[in-house]
C-alpha cells in the first residue's frame, strides 16, 4: 500500500509522461523516479539533472520540486524558479504530450487537464506536498514574471502561463491571479471582463474564491448577468473572512439603498468592520488599505471628515511607496500650505512613483502620469507641474500599449481636439472604438 501511495504521489509529482525521441531520457527518468520513491535522493538528482540535460520537461520541473522542498539537496527558491522556467520552456519544444503507459491507480488523482475540467474544492488540501511546493513555485515564477522582479524580466505572457501551470496543480490563486490580470485595467493584458470572470470561477470552484472582486462583477454585471443577490452573497462571505472592501462596499449599499433595503445601522457597522479590517491590512503592507482609509476619511465616507486623519493614512501609503497615497498627500496638502516649494517636491515625488509604477508594469500609474500633465497642476495662483500634451501624449500611449482603455480614450480625444498632436478625426474614431470595446461608454457615444 505504502508502495502504491508513492507510486501515486510521483506520478503526480511529474505530471504527463512525453514520448521522446531519445530512450536514454526515459531510462534517466525511471532510475530517478525508483530512487526518489527509496529517498536516495543523490541518485534521483544525478538522473533527473542528466534527463533534463537531453531536454525533458518533467526532469526540469522534477528537479524544481526538489528543490522547492528541499529534497536531497538545500532548499532554494530561486533555483527552484530556474528550473521551473526551463521546465515551461522545454515543454513548448517537445512533441504534444501523450497519457503515459505506465498503469496508474485508478480514481486516485486526476491527470492535469482533469484538473482543468473539473477543479475540485478540496484539491489543494489533499494534493502531495510535492505537488503543493510545484504549485507555489509556479506561483512565485507568475509573480516574478508580472512584476518584473526576481532576476526575471517583465513578461505577463509568461506569467499567465505559470499562474496556469498553478491552478492546473491545485493552486486556485494562480486562476485568481490571472483572473486580476483580465479584470484590472492595464495591467499587461487587454481587459476582458468575460475571461476574469472565467477565471474567478475556476478559483471559485476550488474553494478559493476572490469574494469582493466576484461581488463587484455581479453588482454591475461585468463579464456576468447583472446579479444583486449574488452580489451580496459574495460580498458577504469576503466580509466574514475580514475583506475591508467587501465591508465597504456592503456599507455603500446599505447606506445607500443600492440593491438592497435603506439600513444605516447595518451601513454603520460596515463602515466600522472596514476601517478596522483595513487598518489590519495596512500593518500588514497593503498600501492600496492606507489609500483607502485616507479617502474614506478625506470624504467622509462612512466615517466623520477628518482631514488629519486622511494625511497620516497617505503618508503610511507613502512610506509604502504608493504613487496614489502620495499624490493625494501632496493635493491635501496644496490646499492646506501655501508653502510652494513643499508643495512642488511633494508632487515630485508622486511623479517619480508613478514612473517606478509604470515601469513594473502598471499601466494605471502611466495614465495617472499623463492625467498630470494633460491638465497641469497649478495651486496658489502659480504653476507647481507644468501642463504638457506631449508628455501626457507619452504616457496615454504607454499605458494604452499596455491595454489601459482610458488612455486609449484621452488619446482620441487629443486627436479631436488638435491637442499635442495634429487634429485627425479617423484616429480619434480609432481610439475611441477601441476604447468602447473595453467599457468606456463615454467613449461609445
């Protein structure tokens, strides 16, 4: 029995077996696998590195995994990483994967694409440590990948593709993190509400659900039928898991009767649940929690105006290197000093956070950048950033390359109206539609 349960977990360990034109590579694998199953691990190492060395994918991705959990050799993510990028790479070169002739228990572990069909709730919970530790490297691979750290270069192809290989092995956050990908503005993809939806699904559907973000889809029907009750329901469930947005977002409803009845208590103690679940959020890191907390008290968002209040959660955002948390300071403060220069170095400062943005791959932070200078910023009757339509033309075009609809809506705009550019009315219908395809209805009109 004891056998057959190692059998199981290295199966799953490696994934497909391939049919390779070399009968040395499956010679390699088979003495690495019987080594690794008796924990000589010195032996499976040498096989599966000799394996790899004549282009098998499951050598490499074998070797991640030992690697990733520390299996006969010292744990090391980053080569883990390495390993794991060559396993991707090796795949696309070899021929088309084929079921492998090796009998494997039946109703044990479903293959990889029955992982895809049917994600079960309780996969990542019962999945092989071997498989749990694959999974999270393919995780950090995805993120290196779309943020352009870790020794790899910015690439969200790349990181769809690991964040794929994630949730195909358990992880449903690497369905959620491509679900961000299509959902967020910007953000290396085209948006395509319908995919991210799909994608929520399939972490929703493995028991890692990203409650708030589904809530939201369904509250305005975006890549899903309009669904209030639904809605709620997500929402709920992300509040009962300490969600600050989904907390909030309950309290707007409720205070504002949208999609359910008038309640200023229940709104109340929304509001209350989200400050505190964002001020634990913001201990923890999240500068977008500060950011919030500032507007929220910036506005009086369900909580009394407190403009000192609003300034101190900016600044933590800041401390956190948020180009919003320190473009809202310096606005806050522009209308509280009349101290120009401090005035001016704050609002520098925000610039130069933007383009460190924009750089790791966040096209909102482009955009943002050409918003500043498509308007300029002028406080106390003097000019703190200069209005400059060819640099915001810059930026928009930044941004828009990188799938950001708005920017491609300023862009027709500009071309309307002559701005930076020379007026062209077929270019300005071009960005304009494209515009319209994302959800900017402005833009449709």
């Amino acid at each position: 029995m004891r056998s057959r349960m190692c059998q199981v977990t290295l199966g799953v360990f490696l994934g497909f077996s391939v049919a390779y034109a070399n009968p040395k590579v499956d010679e390699y694998l088979s003495v690495a696998k019987e080594a690794y199953k008796y924990k000589d691990y010195a032996k499976a190492l040498e096989n599966y590195q000799k394996a790899a060395e004549l282009g098998s994918a499951d050598a490499y991705r074998a070797l991640a995994n030992m690697y990733m959990i520390g299996a006969g050799v010292p744990k090391d993510h980053k080569q883990a990483r390495i390993y794991f990028q060559k396993a991707m790479d090796a795949r696309h070169t070899q021929h088309k994967p084929q079921p492998s002739t090796e009998a494997k228990p039946a109703q044990t572990q479903p293959t990889e694409t029955q992982q895809t069909q049917k994600p079960q709730a309780t996969e990542a919970k019962s999945a092989p440590k071997a498989v749990l530790a694959g999974a999270q490297g393919y995780m950090r691979l995805g993120k290196d990948y779309a943020n352009g750290q870790g020794g790899m270069s910015l690439d969200f192809k790349k990181a769809i593709e690991a964040f794929e290989k994630a949730g195909q092995m358990g992880e449903g956050q690497g369905y959620n993190a491509i679900g961000d990908l299509y959902y967020n503005d910007g953000k290396g993809v085209e948006q395509d509400y319908k995919k991210a939806f799909e994608y929520y699904q399939k972490a929703a559907q493995m028991g890692q659900p990203k409650d708030y973000r589904l809530g939201v889809m369904y509250y305005y029907g975006r890549g899903v039928e309009q669904d209030y009750v639904k809605a709620i329901e997500h929402f709920e469930a992300g509040a009962k898991k300490g969600d600050g947005w989904s907390c909030n977002f309950l309290g707007w409803m409720y205070h504002n009767g949208k999609g359910v009845s008038l309640n200023y208590q229940k709104a109340r103690e929304y509001y209350r649940q989200a400050v505190q679940n964002f001020l634990k959020a913001g201990s923890e890191g999240s500068a977008k929690a500060y950011v919030f907390l500032g507007n929220m008290y910036r506005d009086g968002d369900g909580v009394p105006q407190d403009y000192q209040k609003a300034m101190d959660y900016y600044q933590s955002a800041m401390r956190l290197k948020s180009g919003d948390g320190t473009y809202n300071w310096a606005n806050m403060l522009a209308n509280n000093s009349a101290d120009h220069e401090q005035i001016k170095v704050a609002y520098q400062q925000a610039i130069k956070l933007y383009q460190e943005g924009g750089k790791n791959g966040d096209a909102n932070a482009y955009a943002s950048l050409g918003n500043i200078y498509y308007n300029g910023i002028y406080k106390h009757g003097s000019s703190v950033v200069q209005k400059s339509y060819k640099q915001a033309l810059e930026y928009y075009q930044k941004a828009a390359e990188m799938g950001n609809g708005w920017s491609y809506y300023k862009i027709g705009t500009m071309y309307a109206g002559g701005q930076g550019v020379e007026e062209d009315w077929n270019k300005a219908r071009e960005h304009w539609q494209i515009a319209c395809s994302m959800g900017y209805e402005k833009a449709c009109k």
